[in-house]
C-alpha cells in the first residue's frame, strides 16, 4: 500500500481488499477499528468525512498494523486491548485473548446466593480478566489469581495497575500455586477457565497465533480438568463453588470428572457450568 497522500475513501478500499484476499472475513470492520484508534476519531465521523487525507505518520503506523493483520494476527494483539465484561484489558501475544463466552462466568458469579464476603481464585488468570472483573463487579470479594505461565502473569499485573484492583499473583500449577491458608476458607469459589481444546483440534488461523499453553488440553482437552478436580478433593476444605469453561460437547464428561471430585453441576449456561460441592 502506498504510503503518501491517502484519503480516508482510498486507504480503506485498499485495505479492505487487501484484507479480503488474505481470507479475514471482518476486513471492513477490522480496518475500521484500526482507523479509529490511529486517526483518534470516531467511526461515524470518519465515514462522514471520507475525503479526509491521512497523515504519513498515520499510513506508516496503519499500513504495518494492515500487514500484520493479513499474516492473521489477532486484532486485540495488534490493538493492544481487548474489551470483556465492558471494560478495556491490555493483552498481546503472551496471553488469550478474553472471549465473549467466557462473561457468562462472571454472570454466574455475580448471581450466586454466597456470603457477602467471598474468597474467589481464579485458575489460570491469564491476561487476568476474570479476576480483576470480578473484584469490579464484587469489591467486597477476596480476588486471588493464578497462573502456570509467569508471561501470563506479567500481563495480569499490567492490567491489574490499569484498573487500580489489588488482586494477588501466584505462579505455580492450579491450586498448588497457593499457600495452604489461602485454600482453607469455607467459602471458597474457583473461576476455572482452563485450556479444553483437544490437541488434535484444527485451531482457525488467528488461534494459531495465540499460546497453545493456554488453548489445548490433552487428547480429549479436559486433562488440565482431571488435575484440577483432583487437588480439589485433597484439600482438607473442600471449595463450595468451580465454576468452568468447556465446548459443550464436553460438559457430560466434565460433569463425570466433577463427581468423581465429589461435585454435583448446579447450572449450565452455553460455555459455562457450575459445580458445588456434594
């Protein structure tokens, strides 16, 4: 793409096509969305002031963003941000980026009949999303949060100074990332959004470019499941809530591996189930 004296009409038909050709069926909406973040102006004014010319320093930072984008980079990478739960997180190729399915975890949190002063961990924080959400929907709440990945972790406390939330950090595996006074509450509820994906799953093109740490789980991606469930069940007091994310082709499995961990599913909600204790 050329980068000298550039409508804002020129610059997005070619990138669109570009884009197109690359095989990124959101072309429009993704050259539009880095327009807005370059150029500072909104959406609706842009298009109504099509004959705008883009500065060069404008075009050299969007034509690299463009070339970045068609080798599939996800977007929240190429951005820097991704929005969950309503709020803006900082994320990059260290993390997951947050899904949409993964907010029904949050409403199910919210929506629970516990104490009015909860201690929850969440497993596997990643970009932190989960936690420091769920401290800003429940302040009164202990927010923990662990993660396998000490990148992850750098990446949640990033996000964490952003939102002003004191959330400790735990590095380690699952639960044995945690001093053993923090897992004796009797209240306790994990928020477990764990790798689930199959290692043999075809991953889209953008997934490719994210952690495979994060994404798969084993032969059937519910192994890291298997493992959480059993520590469960070594703890002297055993949490009173899990809630989890799986495809819901799994969640029958899911719900055997959580009996056998001596949890009976409450609810299930499109991605997210909910356990209690027995």
């Amino acid at each position: 793409m050329k980068s000298h004296s550039q409508t804002v009409t020129v610059w997005l038909k070619e990138a669109v096509s570009r884009l197109e050709q690359s095989g990124i069926i959101t072309s429009r909406l993704d050259a539009l969305v880095l327009l807005e973040d370059v150029s500072g102006k909104e959406r609706s004014w842009l298009l109504a002031n099509p004959e705008i010319v883009l500065t060069d320093s404008e075009l050299t930072k969007l034509n690299g963003f463009i070339e970045r984008r068609l080798l599939h980079e996800p977007l929240a990478y190429i951005r820097n941000k991704s929005e969950f739960y309503g709020r803006d997180f900082f994320v990059d190729e260290r993390v997951l980026e947050p899904r949409p399915e993964s907010e029904t975890i949050i409403d199910m949190l919210v929506g629970l009949a516990g104490p009015s002063q909860p201690v929850i961990i969440d497993i596997g924080t990643g970009s932190g999303a989960l936690a420091i959400t769920a401290k800003l929907e429940l302040p009164n709440a202990e927010v923990i949060a662990t993660d396998i990945d000490n990148n992850c972790l750098a990446v949640a406390h990033q996000n964490t100074q952003i939102h002003n939330v004191n959330i400790p950090l735990y590095q380690g595996s699952l639960l044995q990332a945690l001093p053993n006074q923090l897992l004796s509450f009797k209240n306790l509820i994990l928020l477990c959004n764990l790798p689930y994906v199959p290692d043999k799953f075809q991953l889209n093109q953008a997934a490719l470019n994210e952690p495979r740490l994060a994404i798969f789980g084993g032969p059937d991606g519910l192994g890291i499941y298997r493992k959480l469930f059993k520590q469960c069940t070594d703890l002297k007091i055993v949490p009173a809530y899990v809630l989890t994310e799986s495809m819901p082709p799994q969640h029958k499995q899911l719900t055997d591996i959580a009996k056998a961990g001596g949890f009976r599913l409450l609810k299930i909600d499109d991605f997210v189930q909910l356990f209690a204790t027995v």
